[in-house]
C-alpha cells in the first residue's frame, strides 16, 4: 500500500541527508528529526546483523564470552559497532522501505501487516522467530505484548498463520470490549499523525474511509458497517472526523472504564485458545504465572466476526518543498520537542567502593571530581545497558582512552554490573 507515498518520503530524506555527505552513522541517523518508528525499526535491524555476525564469529572459537569479565566488553563493542555502522544512499533507502512497509501498513492494519510481515508465504512459523520479529514492533504496543505473554504462558513452539490472525482478533476483541467509537478513533489517529511526521496529508473524507478499512481489519464489522451506512451523512456534515463521531454519541457519551491490566486480556485470550490454536507437536499444559508488565495507555469499541478486502485509502502528499536542498535538512536536524523521559532512581556514585571510586576519578577523570559527578549523574538516568554504553564510549572517546585498559575495564564492569 501507499507506495508512490513512501517513494516520495524516501526521496525526500536521503536527498536531505546525502546532499553533503557519502554516508550517515546510525547514531547520526537516530539523532535526526525522523519518526521515531523507523529509527526504532533501522536500529533493530542493524542491531540484528550485528548480533548474526558475532554468533558466527562465536561458532569457531573455543573462549568463553560470557565470562562476568569478558561479557560486558563484548556488549559496549555490540553498542558500537551498531552505532558506528555506516549507510551509503542505497543501504538507507531500503532500510527506509522497510520500516515504512511496516510501519505505515501496520498503523492502518495492524492484524492483516502483523500476520504478514511474520510469516510472509510460510503456513507455519516458530515462536522464537516471531518474538524476534516483533522487536520490530513499536505501535499499538498491547499486541507485541500480549502476544509475547500468551507464547510464555501456553509454552508452545510453533503456531500456523490462521491460527496467529485469530489470536490477533481474540486479544483485539477481549482487550477493546469496554471501548467505545471514539477510543477506536483516538487509537486509530496514530495513524494520521504518522502520516503528518512523514509530511503526508489525509483529508477529511478519506480518513473516514480509512477508519473504516481500520476497523475491519480488526475485526470490528458492525462498528464498521455503521460507518459505511453513515458515509453519505459524513459528506453533508461538514466538519473533522472526530466531530462527526462524537455527534452520533450524543446526547450521551459512554464514559470508558479504567484501563483494564493486560492479565485480564491473556486470560480471557487462553479460554479460547483450545478452539483455534493448533498445535503439531503436544506440550504439557502447565502455565507460567507471571506478572504482566504494564498497563497499555492506548485507546481503542466493540468487535464482530468476518473480514472482507476494501479499497486503499487515498492520501494526498503535502506541497513539494521548494527552497534549497539544505531546508529539509536543517528540519531533520533541528530540535525535537521535549518529551518528559522516565528516570532512574540509581545511585552509582554511592555504590562504588571508595577506592574504586578514587581510582576512576584519577585515572579516567584526571581528577577532576566535578566532570566524575556529571558523568554519573547522565549515567543514573539510563534506561537501559545500551544507553549506558553510548555515553560510555564517548567518555573513552573524549578523554583519549582506550576501552581495554585496566581502569576503563574495571569500571565497564562496574556500570555493566549495576545496570544491564
């Protein structure tokens, strides 16, 4: 779908970003103003090669790199290699293909792309392959996870496509019960403001036919079948979409329970898995109790049973940009808007040993305790190993040290230790 869309899209982009340079680092590429989906998707697909080469590098070697001392080097040299890795024009406009045949396909239909970027022609597919590929999978967050869940309670290993679509209708149907039109909506315009990220426009009377091509897919008919009776209305009425939805809730508008815990939803999902998930090989019946993770924050109304093809929706792309070749650019590079990021509530600083803790400052800090203290206080807001890593690598960088050394191994280790 959309392909002349995505063609302009990719076009824009790597006439922006070549138009001085050769190549562009996947760390320069993940620092421009570009929708974070595909970046998300670029940096997974990179981080994936990376992973394939060291497991054949590991296949002919007989030393131990899970060694507690050894592992965390191997990992900051993942992180860089990842990082560091280059992209020639022609590498880049396919990794853009990619991320946008997912991530644009899948914002519109999510079960129909899902179900075919998983298993493409095969009938049946591994679970691990498909935990794999959901990594990819960033947007309307409760399927990766509730399919994930479902995986690790059942403990089966393989999984047919038909089977994986109806586990899709079944988390969609059980998850989205209480919601009404407009939670559907509010989950369903991730999709235009994606377009919008893309600088790609959708009008009015298109976004209520692509509303619509959304609902089906998910299996939500009669909500659909309403919408589709109501077209000729939508066309007289005059005004946004949203509008018009909530003129045919009035006089009252349904009030949306809390947000349900994701439990409830693999719960509900597992009464039903005996009806459609079929297994070649049997496994013993006993489920994992876990707890699940998060409570998923998106919006979406009540479900129905068949699904049927329906024409693309249109999109109209935005006026072509008609300033010089370094506009664009300057808008990719340019501030992004502020987001309120979670933070960590370590205390590196105070975990360190005493002595450790003086030897870094001399020997990596040349004792300057003030640059110590500001560097620990980046590092305690880390989400992750990987982020850790990149400030890591920077230090060493800046201060011309080399990362094999006794005190730069020491304190990999340390921070390794206290943050994967």
């Amino acid at each position: 779908m959309f392909d002349r869309e995505k063609q302009v899209v990719i076009n824009r982009f790597c006439k922006a970003i070549f138009h001085e340079a050769e190549k562009i680092s996947v760390l320069d590429l993940i620092n421009l103003n570009i929708p974070d989906p595909v970046k998300a998707f670029i940096s997974q697909e990179i981080e994936n090669k990376v992973e394939h080469e060291f497991r054949e590098f590991r296949k002919f070697s007989k030393f131990d790199f899970d060694h507690p001392k050894v592992k965390p080097l191997f990992d900051e040299l993942k992180v860089m290699l990842k990082y560091n890795r280059e992209l020639d024009i022609e590498e880049l406009s396919i990794l853009l293909k990619l991320a946008l045949d997912l991530n644009l396909d899948y914002l519109l239909k999510p079960c129909d792309t899902l179900t075919n970027f998983v298993f493409k022609y095969d009938e049946f597919q591994s679970v691990e392959f498909i935990k794999d590929r959901l990594k990819f999978v960033k947007e309307y967050s409760y399927f990766p996870l509730l399919i994930n869940e479902f995986f690790n309670r059942t403990g089966i290993s393989k999984i047919s496509k038909n089977d994986f679509l109806n586990l899709l209708y079944k988390i969609e149907k059980e998850y989205t019960k209480d919601f009404t039109i407009l939670d559907f909506y509010n989950l369903f315009v991730r999709f235009k403001h994606f377009l919008l990220e893309l600088n790609l426009y959708i009008n009015d009377y298109p976004e209520y036919e692509a509303f619509i091509i959304h609902l089906r897919d998910k299996n939500h008919v009669k909500i659909a079948q309403f919408l589709e009776e109501h077209k000729e209305h939508f066309k007289s009425f005059g005004g946004s979409v949203v509008t018009y939805l909530k003129s045919l809730m009035q006089p009252e508008t349904r009030v949306k329970e809390p947000d349900k815990k994701i439990e409830e939803v693999v719960e509900a999902v597992e009464t039903e898995k005996s009806k459609s998930i079929s297994e070649e090989e049997s496994y013993q019946g006993t489920e994992k109790k876990s707890d699940l993770v998060s409570e998923v924050n998106e919006n979406v109304d009540d479900s129905s049973t068949t699904v049927y093809e329906e024409p693309t929706a249109t999109i109209e792309k935005t006026e072509e940009v008609t300033s010089q070749k370094t506009d664009l650019y300057e808008k990719l590079v340019s501030t992004r808007p502020e987001q309120k990021i979670k933070t960590y509530d370590r205390n590196l600083d105070g975990l360190m040993p005493s002595r450790l803790k003086k030897k870094i400052i001399k020997k990596i800090f040349d004792g300057n305790e003030i640059v110590f203290n500001e560097f620990m206080s980046n590092i305690n807001k880390v989400k992750n190993w990987d982020e850790a890593s990149v400030l890591l690598t920077d230090l060493f960088d800046k201060k011309n040290i080399q990362p094999f050394s006794k005190w730069a191994i020491r304190f990999t280790e340390f921070l390794y230790e206290n943050i994967k």
